[in-house]
C-alpha cells in the first residue's frame, strides 16, 4: 500500500510558544509537531533563539525552526486567527468553557480543512500563560492528567495536543501492515490435510482422535486468517518432518 499524504490542511493550524525559557523545548517541540503533520511555528519572546540545543533536540525537525516566525507580542502570532487555544492546567477566574484536546480537536481540524486559521497557545514552562495571554484566546483547554501530580514538560503537551489533532485527519497505520495474499479455503484445507498426514506418519494419532483433533486444528488456522506465503512455510516444514520420520522408520527397519 502507498504511503498516505498529510493533509494540506495542517498547514493551517500553528503553535504558538508563549516566552519559552529553553531553546531545547522549543527543538523537542519542533520534533512532536513534525511527527504529527503540523509545521508553523510561532515563537513569542524566546529567551534563547535560534541555538544549537534547539536545533539538535529538533532531530530531524530542524527545517520548522528555521522557518519558525518570532514575534515580541502574542497578538502578533494571532493576528490572522480566528480560532486561538490557550493550554492550560490552572483555574481560572474565566467564562470561557473549558475543554480537553479530544473534545476540541474535531472543531479544530474542520475549521482548518474549511480554511480558517487555528492556534495553539502554550506558556511558559515556569508559569505558563498570563491571565492576559489567555484572554487573547477564544478557546480554553486542558490535557486530563494525575490531579496530584499535574506536569507536563512543554514538549510533551505539544504531542498530546497534536497527536489528538493528527488522529482526526484519517490518515491510518495501513501502509505499515506489511503485504501478503490471504489463503484461500481450499488452500488452508490442503495445509490442514497434510499436517494430518505428518502427524500420522510420526504416530501422534496412535492414542489420540484424530477427526476431533483435525476439527480443531481446521477450526484455529481459519481463526488465523493465515496467508499463502504462510501456508508454504508450514507445508515445507511438514515435509521435513516427514522426511525425518521416514528415515527413522528405515533405520529401525534395519
């Protein structure tokens, strides 16, 4: 099967880092949305950027840094938004409703396919977002978590996020499944019988009912859904064993 495209789509949802401290964050950051589809970065007041630490924990993602947009205000990063998330663990004094990633990431992939531009809003890794950032956003979510220890590393919730966006886009894991033709029944019923017969040439029906036993061997290999190169591979094996059968059977008639 062919690798699947990801959807153009994507390219209209950004994340937004708010005053990130450590340049490695914004490089594992980078990593986590490359993983998952998504390539526009928005960087509000990094402390420390561009740097080498970004760009080695980028590992592989090191074009979206040299692309990321840094900014000096979060209403620029938003400018062109009309859908703004803003991550967050902490209550807050808002009306805003708050919601999970999973809850949200329907709307937010279709407002996207329809065009529209999405954000999605991290703080920083000390505080997080001001109560003034998070007034900026239409939006308010949070990732569920341990409500005793609630810590997510800024890369982390990047991945949690984009991967619940990513799971809504269709593209599935079938390409990796690796090819092979089913068995036919007729196929299947031919290995069936000469597994029969090998085991009855090494005497293993001698004590044992070997129409019941035959039943369930037929019963477990069409559960199975076993493929034709399969089939081969236990059919040559069964010849083998008779092969070795037979000999022992000729030296003890010697």
């Amino acid at each position: 099967m062919n690798k699947p495209q990801v959807p153009d789509f994507l390219q209209n949802i950004r994340v937004v880092l708010a005053r990130p401290n450590h340049p490695g964050n914004i490089g594992s950051a980078a990593r986590a949305m490359k993983t998952m589809g998504l390539s526009r970065l928005y960087l509000v007041e990094p402390k420390a950027f561009p740097d080498a630490e970004a760009t080695t924990l980028a590992s592989g993602a090191a074009d979206l840094l040299e692309r990321a947009v840094v900014v000096q205000t979060l209403a620029e990063a938003l400018d062109d938004v009309t859908v703004a998330c803003a991550l967050t663990s902490r209550r807050r004094e808002l009306t805003t409703p708050l919601a999970t990633p999973r809850q949200t990431a329907p709307e937010l992939i279709a407002r996207a396919r329809d065009g529209e531009q999405v954000a999605l809003v991290f703080g920083n890794e000390t505080f997080g977002l001001s109560i003034e950032e998070v007034e900026q956003c239409n939006r308010l979510l949070t990732i569920p978590g341990n409500p005793d220890y609630f810590s997510l590393n800024l890369a982390m919730a990047v991945q949690v996020m984009t991967y619940e966006l990513f799971s809504h886009t269709g593209v599935d894991v079938e390409y990796l499944r690796p090819d092979g033709e089913a068995a036919t029944q007729g196929e299947v019923d031919g290995m069936c019988g000469h597994l029969g017969q090998a085991m009855d040439d090494i005497g293993y029906f001698e004590r044992r009912n070997s129409e019941r036993l035959m039943r369930r061997m037929r019963a477990l290999f069409n559960r199975a859904g076993v493929l034709r190169e399969e089939i081969d591979i236990l059919r040559g094996f069964f010849k083998q064993v008779q092969r070795a059968a037979d000999g022992s059977l000729k030296r003890d008639g010697d």
